[in-house]
C-alpha cells in the first residue's frame, strides 16, 4: 500500500553517523531513507545577555536546507536575505526539544549551537533533525566531559522524534515525500526515551481528523520512538 | 486555584464584536478576557500566481502585535525590519486554520487577507485570533453574498481555537497570561464545530508530560470549542 | 459645501479617551471623527547613548498603521521588512512635537516611547496621533508623579494639532480624507496651548498658494488648536 | 552678528554651474558657499504603473550624502542597508517640489530622475539641493527640445528653496551649519519664481516661535527667492 | 617543511564523486584533503531578463558555508540577512569561470545554476568549488543530453582551479590551512585543460611578491591543473 | 587603433587633485580621463574589536558610484538596501592594497576609513580608486603628524593601481570604457613604488589568455605605475 514497500507500521532505514565532521564538539550525519541531514553542535562560552550569572547555559538550534536538497532547487535564504517562517518554526521546534531533555544548570554559562543542515530531503526533515540532533549534542557533551569541563553528561532522558501521518485514510509511520505529500493528515511527535511528550504538532492537511485517528497515529509513533532511540544509544556507543 | 478564581473548565468572558471598521469587508473584535485582537478581512482580486486559471481562491493571514500591547513594551516589527519567528509561526496557523474550513473553489479567483493585530495581550493571542478570524471572514462571505459575488458562503465548517495547560499539575482551560507563564505544558488546539481537529501544538514547558495528561487537555479544549463555537454563531447572528 | 455638511471652521467630533490600555504607563485612545488612533507611552529606564549621564531624558515616538485601517488594504511594513519613507517623517514629527513641550531635564535619565497606531483613518491621522501623544504622555507622566519617581508633571506647555487646507478654494479646518485627496493646499499645524507654532508644514498638492491663503489656514488653526487644548485638558481631569 | 559676517537678509556666495557629467541629460553643481550638491537628471522611458496609458510623465528624485560630506563621517547608506528617515523625507520634498512647477502631460509617459547628492555639507542642503535639481531638470527637458522628443519646456514656473531661521533671536537668511545648529528655529521655504508658495516647513528647535517670528522667516525668504531664481535663469542662460 | 609533511609541488589527494545526490542534474562532492565541497547544477527552463530570445542560456554559482564546516562557528549567513562580500566573491568567481568554457548558444534559453556548498573547509574552497563545479556541470550536461535536449556537451574546454602560495618563502602548491593562514602570499588560478588562463588572483598578505616570485607560482598551478584535470575526467569516465 | 587615439603604453591625462573636502583628514579627486573618483580619508579613534589592545591600528576602504556616474543610471545601492557583489570586492581590493604598504603599528590604535565616491565613470574606477586613496590617506597622515599625534608617516611603500587588457588582440595600457567593454581580457594590478606586486587580478572575458599575454600585460603595468607613483608623489609636493 506504501509507495516505499513498508509496513504502516515500519520506519524507513535510519543510521546515525557520528564524528563526521573535523572542527565540531559534536557532530552526526543521520539517514531517515534518503533524507539526510548533518547536525552539528558547537560550545560557545558566551551566553544569551538574559542568562547572564544565572548559573545556567543554553541550548539553541538553526536549519537549513541546501538549495538543491529538495526536488525542485528552492532559493538559498542567504541569497534572499531572510529565513524562511518554516525554516523558523523547524528550528524553534528543535532547540525547544533539546532544552527539553538538558539540565540547563549542568554544563556552565555556556551556549551549545546544533545545526542541522539538510543535504537531502525525502520528507521527515525536522525529525531526523531532532533525532541526529540529540546525538550530535550528546557527543558535544561527552567532548566536554573529556576535556574535564563537566564531570557528567547533563542530560536528563533521550530525545527523538517522528512523524505519523493518515496515507489513504490508513495511519502510517515515519512519512517519506511521496506519502507527505499526499497524506491527508499529518503529525509531528518529540517523545523522550521515557515515553513522555515533549511537542506535538498535528495538522489537517485536508478534511479534519477525529480524535481516534489522531490517537492511532500516537500509537505508532510510541513504537517507532523507541526503536529511534535505540537507535541513538547505539550510535553513541551506549549499548550495542 | 487559579489566579482568575475560574474553575479549571472555564472559558475567560468571551466577546465577539462584528462590524469595528468601516473599511474591511469583514472585521471582528475578539476579546478572550483582557486579550483583544482586531480581526479584519480584506479581499482582494488578485491571487497568488501558482493559482491562476485554477478556478481557486486563496485565504491567508498575517498576525501582529501592538508594541505595548504587552506587560513590557516590545519593539515594533516594522521598526526592526523584519518579522519574528514566532510571528511567522502564528500567521501560518492561523492561515491553514481558516483554509481546512473554507472551500477555496467557492468564492472565485480572489485573496481574502485576514489580519490578526493585537490591541492587548494577556496570554492565548493566537487561539483569540483564530476564534475571531472565522467571524471576519463569514463577514466578508456575507458582504460578497450581499453583493452578489458569491451565491452560498463557502464555509464546510467552523473554525475556533483554545489554548489548555497544565497548571500546578491541574488540567485548566483559556490559559491567561500569569498561568501561561507558569504552566508545565501548554496546547492550542483548533477544531471545528463538529469537533473534527484541525490542528493540535502541545508543548512541554518543564518536564514531558504524560498521555493521560494530553487526553485531558484534549477533553477540556472540546468543551470549550463547543461554547466558542456558540458564540461565534451569536455574533454572526446565525442563533441566538 | 464640505462633504460632511461641518462649516469651514468645525472640527470633526473628537474624543480622547484614556486608560485604554492596561499595561501601558500612559494611554489614550483619540477619535477625530472616523479617525481613530491608540496612542500609548511606555517608560523605559535605558536612555539613548548620547544621553547618558547628561542628566536628561528623551521622549520619542513611533507610528504606524493597521493594514486595513485605510480603504484599500495597504501591506503590512513588519511584512515589507521597512517602515516607509512617510511614516518615518510622521513618527519624527510626532517626537519632535512632543519634546518642544517637555523639560527633559524633569524626569531623569529615563525614555518614553510613545506609540501611535492607527485603528482606522479617515485623514488627519498624524495630527490626531499628536494631539493624542500629548495625553497618553501626560498620563504616563502622573502615573510617575503617582510613584514618587518624580515631584512634577515636566510638561512646559500643552501641544495639538490639526490640518487645514484649500478645498474648493475656501480654507477649511480638520480635512478628512474625502476633503484632504481633493484640497488644493493642505498644512498641519503644531501649536502649543499657549499659542506659540511648534511645526509648520504647508503644501501645495496643484498650484501653489499665495500668501493670504496661508494666513488664513493659520488663522484656523489657532481656533481649532484652542479647542483642541480644551477637549485635552478635559480628557485629563485638569477642567471640566 | 552672524558668524560668517554676513547681514541676516544675506545669501552666501550662490553659484550654479551646469554641465558637469558627461552621462547625464541634465547636471548641475549648485553651491550655497561650503555646501555643495551635484544635481543629475536622468530621462528614462518607463514610468510607474501607475500612470501607464495616463498620457503622463513624472519626475522624482533621490538624495544622498557622501560619508565624508560632513564634519565627522557619517556611515554610508548602502552598507547600513537602509536610507534614514532624514534621507527619505528630503528627497520626498525635492521630487514634490519639482512637480510642483512641471506641466506632466508635457513629456509623454517619460520617467525623469534626478539624483542630489551632497559632495560638501555646510548647512542647508535641502533648499541647495532644489534650487540646483531645477536647473539640472531644465537641462535635461533643454536636451530633449534639442532632439525633438518634446516641442515646449513644460516647465510652468522656476522653483527654488532657502532656509530662514532665527539665530539670536534675529531672523537670518540661508542659515550655514554653525548657525543651523545653534538656531532656535528654521524654517525651509520653497517658492516660485513668480512668489507662490510651493512648501513651508518651519519647526521650532527650541521654544515655540510666534506668528510674527514666522512672518519675519518669510519675508526674509521672498527676497532670497529672487535672487535665487535670477541666478538659476542666469546658469541657464535664459538671462544674463 | 609543509605542516601535512606535502613536497612543494604535491596537492592533497583529491577526490571527485558524481551522483552524490538524488535530485540534482549533476551532482559532484569534491576534496581536497579535508576541504570538502557539495556541488549540484540544477538546470531551469527559465533564464535571466536579458538573455530573452538571444538564443543563449546562462550558467550561475552561488556559493556558502555550513556554519560549523570552519574551525570556530561562522554565523549563518541566512540567519545574518546577507551574504558576506567574501562569499560574493567567490561565487561570481565560479560562475565566470564556468562560462569561461560553455558555449552559451548550445544548450538553449535555459539557466543551470551550480550551488557549492561547502561541508567541511580546511583551506582552498574556492579552489575545490570550481573543480567540482565543472564535474557537476557536466553531469548536468550528460543528463540533458541523455534526454535528448542537447545533442552536444556544449563545453568548449575543461577548467579546474588551484591555490598556491608563498609559505615560508618557498611557492608551495594548493594551500590548506595551516599554510593559508601563514603564508606571506597566495594566489589562485583558474586554468582550462589546455593551460588557458580564465582568471589570476594573487594577493600580498603580508610583503609585496617578486615577479619571479609570481611566476615559479604560476608554475606550480599549471602541473597542479594537468592533475585535477585528468581527475575530472576519470570521474567523468572519460579516461581510465 | 585605440578609441583615444592613445598609443598602447599610453596612459590617460591622470591628475590628483588634493585638499578637495574641508571636513576630511585628507582627501583627493583623482581623474584617469573621464574618469573620476573623491577619495577622502577619516581617521576616527575607534577600532575594530579584535584589534583592542593590540598596539594596532586598521585601514579599511567602502566605495560608491553615483547613480549617474555612469552612462545610464544605475540604482542607488541604499535605496536598494544592499551593496552589490562588485561593490564588496573592490572595496576589499582598495583596502587590502592599502594596508600593504601601511605599517600598522605605526599610527596607534586608531581607524581609518577611505571612502572612494566615483563621481563620473569611464572604465578604471577600482585601479583610479587605489591611485588617489593612497594620496588621501597620505594627507591624513601628514594631518596627524602636524597635530602631533605620529612622529612619521606610517607608510613602508607607495601603491598605486593600473588595468590592462587585452583589446583586438593588442595589449593596451590603462582600459577606457569603450575598450574595457570590448577587451578580449582584462587585469588589474596593484603594485608598490618599488614594483612589488600587492594584488593581480586577471580575468578572461572571452577565450582564456595565454602566459606570454598576461606577461606584456604585466609590462604595461610596470611602466604604467612609475608614472602614477610619480604623479602621485608630485601631488604631495614630495617631488616636483
């Protein structure tokens, strides 16, 4: 029934690719299918004026997309001199994630940049995003921890995060472009290792959906969150 | 336990005023308590160029904030030149909003524009806006009917908006302000007035929050969207 | 003869309506007829930085318009990413106005912006804004006085001001917008309460004017700037 | 009195030299003693969108400083990315007050641009800056008789601006910088050369001035008119 | 006595690889040594205003950086709002040297627009931009041709580019970074595969170079090039 | 052969006038023909941040046209809001040139910035930019040394700057406009008094050039700047 093959149920082949970049505290390549997108995370020892003698660092994220990650070329937002609001919004969304899962009082007056630049699109960008994002910052960390800046990894829970959507009316995981842009509803889920709910954002791309379809499409992503962060833990090294 | 003396089920006093401007082809005062949002909307022949010959209208929005509109002043947009990211966030949603209830094939090849400016803020700016924005655009429908533009207002549905939260681990309704700022987790939902949703956010503020949690802000936000919905009528004169 | 049937010598009905706002220091929501401006003051404690430690204050102000405050939609200047050519001279105009009638040395090294945002326009927006100014200022300054920070309302006389021009040869006061695109001349006038001429701005919109015909503007304004005055000093709680 | 030894009903030194760019239809170096503009009209073919099918030319104009005009360098425009609100106004007023004395059904649907910018500054650049686009747009109507694309100068009258300002409380003619900045009051006037008043902008820098304050401004003006618009007619030829 | 332990006339190893991403016409991810460079020419039916109906196409280059491909974070210049003048630089660069080798007349009224994008930067982007672009442009070309829009790669010539420099007094052959930074001067060369010379870029950092000091540079680029350019050709499969 | 009537190795009437500007430090009009650029040179008393402290000062360069500098009107680059990409380089050009011969270390920690306005354009802006830039910061040295702030003119060299090119086959000396927009190619050089090569910059307009062309270019250049350095020195009365 998916274009790809897959089950509704199936994630596309995901790896997570660490140390792929010389300069970067922390740095991932990750793969959701042909989506492919390079986190990298950079300590910085200033801080936001509002932080300051606060005790606490900062976590903050930036996208973008090459201009020919896409299908068609889309113009270079350098070029056009401002961020697109979906560029934004995508990197509001990933910042907001990892704060989500740091203890901001554990690494100092410090700030960590991620950035996620998408090599290629195939649907799924933020997501991979936020899941290569999480093992980008956690290398950073480590690094620093090495380096004897911090004596433990402030995180608090895992995050990753994965989009559901409703293909012909049938719920399915992990939407590559083909079903996206076909589907009639689609939902974004950040879950921490734990389970618990970090940001949901669902929305009706053609007629609305009922609360039972929203709640199926939750349940998959509870699955396929899991197997993220399985995921996560073996690329850093942390089970095999 | 709240700060407003409200139980955790209700609604801040909600007032939809129609016909505030003199200009627009529809225009609504929302006021969520304190919170006022001026809606109007304006329509217009031209359309976006990927939807000429299309047989296709188009409806968006744009969304603004008075500098002192808020508890301390902020800089105006205008004056710094460019829009923020949560601005650009907000006038999206509020645009997807109103299209998932409006059939875009039913009022010729023209643009309504509805904007959304906020006169006073105190917490649920954007759901005030998206509950106002429904009454401007019928407005504007019904001043193209009068006029013989378009024979049947093309709405499929209603539209309206409410913020929940999660307060002292409390589930309350219409967060305002002083709870906004304090809540562990808060969602916009926007459904329709059948109660199909047409777009869910939910955030955590501090830690995750749980499923059972999220079910319960989904159960206040129906109930709620009922009596918006209600008045939305009243306003537009559709019942009493 | 003028479209509204008012004699040449008759301002429109106008109100200033204070508190209007609850955040800010100072408000004061100003009708000259359909035109209807919300004008608020914030105070801030940082001064611009050729200020410091001079001992002084400064008071500035910024305008701007709703998009539909104007009969055709005009587009939103966040959204352009600039503020036009004309509401950087008004907003100039509005602080220059406001400073020619203030002590800056009366309220220590603080800034008052004051905002002025047009809800609707129907012509003479920029002199309603000042005329306006000139409360929400007061107001911000006796909501100073009321805390102690300072012993004295710092205002050295009172500021207003109305447009007059050319229609159909006769000098009319107050133009709204049906009278203002057709006049031949128009000027605008900043008097004080005492009648001294902070600003003059007459132009010739066909041919010029001669001499008389701009005496004769000026004659109408210093009658309307007087009632003006009044309706100011009522609108404060200084005369019934 | 004045710090330059000139009476206060005295010009500075007026020279307006024509032909000074090689491109342009139309140039002129118009110097009020250290001030010194480079005027350029340029003819171009399209016009607004506006006046499409209209029959109508128009003329605007743009101003400019260079860095080191001034006394200390001021940042250049083009690398701050945005002309300041000073810069629009003036340029506003200079293609106003051009327009003012051109007949634009006298053209055809032609777009003429005239550039000022200011090579030196020593007070006054504005009214400098008119006086000389006149001839410089004189020149450039001159150059179109030459080649047959017009059959009349379509101007009605001559234009030409001066400032007037009281500077110790005595009215002055054509203010340089040391009185400018130190004068309680200036006014800008620009006239035509047959006395009417095309725009009267006169602010008070420090107290209000009075109605007769004003007038004296004025009269000073009328005179320095006419010798402004001898000298114009003179650099054009048009009398010895 | 090169910090990478090179002779003098040794280039880093270099490696060209096509088809590195899915949607592009042409795609190459060029290195040199640790300097690595996405390269995707992305062919558009559309050409720029003053190529219409000349029967010419147009080929173009944008060029940037990933914030963290550099040894310490560069701000994003799409977050910034410009590109830097640097980065300008570069990419009018690459087009020209592009066209240097295209016939425009052989590929119709199209535009191919080649993006580098640089990964990781360790010295030499441009330098690497420019070989890579050529291969992806003539994957682009190939992939035209296989469609049968064109009947010929329309390249008249191959080009590719190399730095070298003065470091330690002695004319060393393509920079990295550790050299680049050091050395007393560098210059860039862009030479076709016959030795053409398309473009010279040699830059004094610190003392004025010797012509003799200038030509044993030129020199080393001109067996640097033969390398790169029999490089591009395996990746091309055009040699073994 | 040339359109002048000059001889190959002939340069244009080349003259630096000096003390140009009242208000800066130094400055000179430079003309190479028709071609004219005002150079003024600012010393101001702050530097960039990472040089505080450094014992340091800076150099650095912006240059302009004016809109009808040219021969049809170009856009004002602040009216556009960006300077374009040509812009950028050949400031950094002139600035780089300029601090080639500077010794930094000579003048304190003080900036100065040469701005180069080219007033009237015939080809050869940038290379009669670096010719009088260095004339003007000449003069603002020997301002600074009769004030007593250095004890000698901080410069280790001259520089001067001169385009060569290839025009039907021949190479020619010092490119005017109507060769430069028909040279088969063109290079800029940057040379001290003592022949030292700063910066080369040499680009095929056509075909690629040849080595033994660039050569009797770089011939041409040499004797091309002993002459403007010996103009150069006359205009500083360093010579006769």
């Amino acid at each position: 029934m998916r274009p790809s093959g897959r089950t509704p149920d199936q994630l596309r082949d995901v790896t997570l690719e660490v140390n792929v970049n010389k300069h970067a505290e922390g740095s991932c390549l990750v793969k959701f299918g042909d989506t492919q997108v390079l986190c990298t995370a950079s300590v910085e020892d200033s801080i936001p004026p509002w932080l300051r003698n606060s005790g606490k660092g900062w976590v903050t994220a930036e996208y973008g997309m090459l201009p020919r990650s896409t299908g068609s070329r889309v113009a270079r937002e350098a070029a056009r001199g401002k961020q697109s609001g979906r560029t934004q919004e995508i990197q509001r969304l990933i910042g907001r994630s990892l704060r989500a899962v740091v203890d901001l009082k554990g690494f100092g007056e410090r700030q960590i940049k991620v950035d996620c630049d998408v090599i290629q699109a195939d649907g799924g960008t933020r997501t991979a995003s936020i899941t290569g994002a999480y093992v980008a910052l956690h290398q950073a960390f480590t690094h620093m921890k090495s380096l004897g800046a911090i004596s433990e990894i402030p995180f608090i829970d895992q995050v990753a995060a994965v989009s559901c959507g409703l293909y012909k009316e049938t719920p399915v995981l992990d939407l590559d472009y083909d079903e996206d842009s076909a589907a009639e509803a689609d939902a974004n889920f950040v879950l921490t290792g734990r389970g618990g709910i970090v940001e949901v954002q669902g929305t009706a791309e053609a007629d609305p959906f009922s609360r039972d379809q929203f709640n199926a499409l939750l349940d998959l992503a509870e699955a396929g969150i899991q197997s993220l962060a399985a995921a996560q833990r073996r690329a850093l090294g942390l089970e095999q």
